[in-house]
DNA sequence: CGACAAAAAATTGTTGACAGTTTACCAAAA
DNA sequence: TTTTGGTAAACTGTCAACAATTTTTTGTCG
C-alpha cells in the first residue's frame, strides 16, 4: 500500500517489509526502550498506554510481551502484568559465570579447529587494538574489541553456543552491567586477548579455555569495580 | 489462607496458580502435543483448529506460540503461521554439542565447590544404577540417571547454567533424538557417571569437565547409533 | 490435457469490547 | 492517627468480529 512508507520510523524499509508482523516491530521496540533507559527495571508496563503510543492495539503488544518473558527479559505475574526483569545481586553472578565458562567452551572450540589463516586475522586485530590502548582512543577501541569477540563466535564453529553466548551478553548488558574502559584497563583487556590468540595458535584447548574463562570472570571484575567507583563518585 | 500448606510439593502451590493464565496453560499444552508427536515437525500449527480443540479463543493461542517461538520450539512465517520446528542436521549437531560443554562446565564447577556429603550422595546414585544395569531393568534405570544429572545440575551452584542445560536437553528430547538404552550401554554410561564422580570427589576441575564432556558426547553417539539402527531395523 | 487466470475458501493479522481482578481512594470507626 | 470497609477506577484476561493475505478451487483458453 501506498501510505507504508509513511509510518516507518527508525526502521530501514526492508526490515520493516521482511517481518509485517506488528508483534515483532512491537517486540523490538520494547526490547530498544529496555536497552534505552526508558523502561526502569521492576517497571510495570502498561498495556494500554504503550498501545496507545505505539498506536497498536493490545494484542500485538501482549504477544511481544509472551516473547519477551521466554527470553526472560521480562516477568510476568498473572492478573498483575509484564514487569521489566530486574537481575538480583546472585542471578547477576550466576549470569557472568555462565557467560565466562561458555565464552571458555568456545575459545576452547575455536583451539581445536583453526585456520592458520584464521590465526592470522586474531593476530591483525589484537595488534589493532595494541595501538589504540596506547593512544588511549576508547571509542575506536571498543568496536573493534567487539569483532575480535564475534570473530571468535564465528570461529567456534557452533551457531548455537555462539547465540547462547550473545543472549546472556544482552542480558547483562540490559542489567547496565556495562564495560566501561579508561587507558589501562585497555592495555590489560587486550594482554588477556593475546594470551587467548596465543592458546588457539598453539592448539591447545586446555589453555584456551583457561584463558578464555579468565578473561571473561576479570572483564567482569573490572566492570564491577568500575561501576562501584562511579556510583561512589557520583553519591 | 490455611489450605496454602497442603498441596505443595516441589514449589509453593501460590506460585502454581499464580502462573496459570490461559496462554500459559495453552503453551504447555502445546509442548506436550510436540513432544508426544501429536505435532510433527514442520507441521503448520492452525490457529482456529487448535482454538476449538482447547476450547479457547485464539488470542491465547498466539502468545503461547509467540512465547514458543522465542525458545525456539516453533518457527514464524509472517503471513502464513506457526510452524513446529525441526532442527537441521547441523543444528542438532550444534545443540548436542553445546549440551556437552554446558553439562562439562557444570561438573567442572561441581568440582570445585562440592562437600563431602554431596559426594556420598552422588556415589549412592551411582551405585543404584550398577545394581539396576546388572539387572537390565531399564525403566527403573533411568530416573534414578534423571536424578543423577539434576542433582549434578543443583550442586554446580549455578542455577543459569543449570537452566540452559535443561533448555538443551529439552530441545533434543523434542527432536526425538532420545536415550534409547539396552542392558550393556546402561553399564558403560554408569561406568562413565563413575568416572565423574571419581574426578568430582578429587576436586579436579579439569578431569571433571574432560569426564562431563566424554559423558555427553558419547551418550550423544550411542543414542544417534541406536536410532540409526531402529530406522534401518523398521525400514 | 495442461497452463493460466479469476473467484472462493481458508487462514492469519489486528482491533475493540466486555468480564474479572487488582489497585487506589475515601469515609467512618477504634 | 491508624485501621477497616467498601466503592470506584484502572488494568489485565479473554473473546468474537473484521481486515488482509495466502491457499485452494474452479473455469477458460490454447
């Protein structure tokens, strides 16, 4: 029809035309909001009034909410409503485990099955990013410490542990357990990937594992402390 | 209320009926036709004959199948509905192969972490099924195994982990790639918890996951042995 | 007889309305 | 002031109807 084109904002047109569904632009948008800050965890969310700005009726906007509670992004409580899930204090940890042992299974993976050529794109990026910790450019950093991680998701040769991992990533991403880096963390981050390049180059799972769990559970700490200290500095 | 007490087993029977909304009672319902073979995969799940069958409207109906599309149980085709899904063959590789890391990983943290009363209790169970694999009495076998991974999955002290775990077990149970024992393979797979058990009770983190793992993958190879032999017996 | 087009049927997508439950509010009593 | 009871508003759960799309059937022409 002729007035699609109108009422499509944010989205690129293919997608918009791939997916019709309204459950799923729906879904997306709320996932978005959630990310965004505009939802706060434990926040009720209200069917009528997110139907009314979205200009959809409920339907849609309770079938998003169904998908949404199975990937656990949001609780419901019957008669009561959809509630933004808010990770407790042990889910959170039980959260960052999970993600560093499945991080360390693919490193693991990725150690029993690489290319030569494969270890020489590891190697292109890690030295990328060598040069940008030392000019301290977070902002050119951080995109390419996240291709160095989706290239070793690719690598690992298994979609589904490599969506695992993505899902719980999200997660606690969501939960705004964020990496946030200055100079020498960098420098410290990217020692870690080396040692992880090091192991897979040398074909030795043991140690990749390792290497890789390690990364994870101290990328964790990091966060961690570094969070702490903003929440300190700000109060 | 004073009848709260009662009934309950497992988990509080607040929580029973707290999670009983229609959409949710339809989505068990229509796991269980998945898994009893009532759906066969691929097959197109309709709305409108599905609503009359439960006696309910189709609203229900498709959130539990939005819900159901977020785990993965069931495909969306816009326009053209919901349809049981099948794993390819590399999929299911995939996810056999992500089981046996994720159940790896949880031994391994049982190794780290597990009490000596917790490895009394573990070897009781091992030492059940011996007896029970001596006998050949496979239905008596099998839900002490059953219990025998659950209590694994409790101790490693990660209840994400355990979810995940259980959520990959699912997905393959559905798939019909299912344990299909005979008196001999039960001794070997007890020989295989054994093993676990011996490398948990020495809290060595690195024999208990090589242990876990081999215990996956070869059940994984005994069970596709067996299915592939069934079909050519049938054929 | 087969290919193709048009009509009909079946099915999904979406909406608004109504019933049942929870929450908010307010007045009266302790 | 706090508590209790009850009423009204807000909200969720469910449904049936309508719109849009896909699939099947039917009819026609080569």
């Amino acid at each position: 029809m002729a007035n699609e084109t109108e009422n499509m904002q944010g989205f690129s047109p293919i997608d918009f035309l791939r997916t019709r569904s309204l459950a799923n632009v729906v879904q997306h948008e709320i996932e978005r909001m959630i990310v965004e800050g505009e939802f706060t965890p434990n926040e009720r969310i209200n069917e009528n009034a997110l139907a009314q700005q979205l200009k959809v009726s409920r339907g849609p906007i309770r079938e998003a909410c169904s998908a949404l509670a199975a990937l656990g992004l949001i609780q419901v409580i019957p008669n009561r409503g959809f509630f933004v899930r808010e990770l407790s204090e042990d889910e959170a940890r039980d959260v960052s485990e999970a993600r560093a042992y499945i991080f360390a299974c693919m490193t693991m993976s990725v150690a029993e099955r690489i290319t030569d050529a494969e270890v020489a794109r590891l190697r292109v990026l890690v030295d990328r990013m060598d040069a940008l910790a030392k000019t301290g450019e977070v902002s050119q950093y951080y995109p390419v410490n996240l291709e160095f991680h989706s290239e070793l998701a690719r690598m690992c040769g298994n979609a589904r542990l490599a969506q695992i991992y993505l899902g719980l990533a999200r997660e606690l991403h969501i939960q705004r357990y964020r990496a946030l880096a200055s100079g020498d963390v960098l420098d410290i981050s990217n020692r870690e990937h080396r040692a992880i390049v090091e192991a897979v180059a040398a074909r030795d799972p043991q140690q990749a594992f390792t290497a890789g769990r390690a990364h994870i559970v101290n990328g964790t700490s990091r966060t961690r402390r570094a969070s702490v200290a903003l929440r300190h500095g700000s109060d």
